[in-house]
C-alpha cells in the first residue's frame, strides 16, 4: 500500500509522532539479550516490524513491540519471572501477517497499531498489549 511522494511523507509524519519510543537495532538486540543477526532474522520472520525513522533516517524498531518477558502472552495466566527478561509481544505476529496480506507494508501497519481506534477504545498496539488480539485482529482483518 505504498504510494510515492506526498502519501510517504504522510505515513513518515505519522510514523514519527504517533510513536513514542524506537529503538535501533543494536539497542533492540541489546534488550531482548541477543545479537543483531536474531533481530534481522526476527524482521524477516514477521515477528517484528520497522521503518527509516527519525532525522538520520535510521532504521528502528517501536519500543511497544517488546514487554518484560513475564507479559510476553497477557492473555495467558500470569507467570514468575523466569524466562527472558525482555521479548517479542506473543500476538504482534499474527497481528503483521493479518496487515501484511491485506496489503500493508511495515510503515503502514505501524501506523495502523499506533493509531488510537474507537471500537478498541485505545490504539490497536496498546488492545495487544492488553490481551485483546481477538478484537485486533477482527478489525484488521475488516481493513480487507
């Protein structure tokens, strides 16, 4: 769903203020506790998404992409902590290929989970963050 010129600039501005927290690579590896290599493959993988962000146009990732690893599933009985202690959100992937196969690119879909929705009453990332995939996930599959 990318278009050229004045659309990019748009999801560009909107990619940058409706995200409060990127990480770069580097940083990203270094709170999941793995190296750089894991985080690309995690790119490719679906499991996470990014964009060129920011004055130097460096490629990151939106912090909200990653909880404490005790919340990695919140729908799921709560846990100790004794896995790691940060990780990849369990229902963002799903969530992507959803986007993904109704035409979204990464940018497109960032703004998508970072755009505050009526229906969720929050943005589509804070309903994940809550344990509300379900909800997400209809609404993104409605985007069809």
């Amino acid at each position: 769903m990318s278009f050229p010129g004045a659309y990019a600039d748009r999801v560009n501005n909107d990619l940058e203020s409706l995200v409060d927290e990127w990480l770069t690579v580097p940083d990203l590896a270094e709170r999941l506790g793995v190296d750089a290599g894991r985080v690309r493959r995690l790119l490719q993988e679906g499991r996470l998404a990014g964009a060129r962000v920011g004055e130097r146009k460096v490629f990151s990732v939106p912090a909200d992409f990653v909880v404490p690893g005790h919340l990695a599933n919140p729908a799921a009985p709560s846990r100790t902590q004794d896995g790691p202690e940060w990780t990849v959100l369990a229902s963002l992937q799903g969530t992507l290929t959803v986007l993904k196969d109704v035409g979204y690119t990464d940018e497109d879909a960032i703004v998508w989970l970072f755009t505050p929705s009526e229906a969720l009453t929050t943005s589509p990332i804070g309903a994940l963050r809550a344990g509300r995939k379900t909800e997400v996930r209809r609404l993104a599959q409605a985007e069809l």
